[in-house]
C-alpha cells in the first residue's frame, strides 16, 4: 500500500466530514432530549414542517430520512400516540398515507427551535464567513443529490387532484 494514500485529500475531507457530523449531532441529541425527543423525531417533524400543508406521504417521508418504510412506519406510530402527528388518507392514492404535523407538533418545534440555532449558529455556521457557506450549501447540495436523489421527495406541492382543479384551488 501506498503510504502517501493517507494523505489524500479524499480521505481528509471525508474525515473532517465525520468528525463535524459526530461534533455536532452530539451537541444536537442533548439539546433534544432536552424536549423529550429523539434526533430521528427531530429530524421528522422538522422534514414535515417544512414540507408543504405540514405533510408528506409516509414513502416520501422514507426516502427523505436515513429509515426505511417500516422505520417510518414505527416512528409515525409513536410519534402519533404522542399527539405530535397525525395521519390522513391520501385522496388521490388508497394505498398511501399522509404524515400530518399537528399543532402540539408545531408547538413542540417552536420550544426546540431558537436552541437548536443558536447551537447551529454557534458551532457551525457561525464559524463560516457568507462566501463560505453559500459555496459549502451548494457543494453539500450536490453531494446530497448524487448520493441521495430522494432526499427531496414530496417536498414540492404536487399537482392539484382533477376536483380540485375542477373546484378551482
């Protein structure tokens, strides 16, 4: 082997990589439990916060997150018996549902959020100057794309349904 072959710079950067990544989800799962929430809640109420009507279809939900379906499955049946999500048949597909962030959901993100920024400010974007990170958000997003082309699905307003074309929404 190569002894130079741990100085590349591939190595170093995916080195850096998890070393910022173990960093800061450590910051971020004691700050979480905090509220009483794992780093997989977090991320999920997050995902359906942020996606349109506060909602995805639970294979959407999947693919966008590190779960599978029926890790989706078990942490929507949690997080519903917990009151933070609820779920609603999807009118256009009776095979799917929706995952549905409800107000005590809402709510709870409201509580977690001005901590998590603060700790997001200061431990990682705080540390870039603008230039920095615009560039470091459009190469992560790149690299987002190639090695997780669904990591954004369901996140735009699907089409309107023929009825509510028909009514005019």
């Amino acid at each position: 082997m190569d002894e130079n072959v741990f100085d590349d710079p591939r190595i170093t950067a995916v080195g850096l990589f998890y070393e910022v990544y173990a960093g800061l989800t450590a910051r971020f799962a004691a700050q979480f439990d905090e509220h009483g929430l794992s780093s997989v809640e977090f991320e999920v109420l997050t995902r359906l916060a942020r996606s349109p009507g506060n909602r995805l279809r639970m294979t959407d939900l999947a693919a966008q997150t590190s779960l599978s379906t029926s890790g989706v499955t078990r942490v929507v049946d949690r997080m519903e018996r917990d009151g933070l999500l609820c779920r609603r048949a999807c009118p256009s597909d009776r095979r799917s549902s929706y995952a549905v962030v409800t107000g005590a959901g809402l709510a709870r993100l409201d509580e977690i959020l001005p901590g998590h920024l603060r700790i997001i400010e200061e431990w990682f974007t705080g540390q870039l100057q603008p230039a920095e990170l615009a560039a470091l958000l459009h190469g992560l997003r790149r690299v987002r794309d190639a090695v997780h082309p669904g990591a954004t699905a369901g996140s735009t307003d699907p089409a309107p349904t023929e009825e509510a074309a028909k009514a005019g929404r």
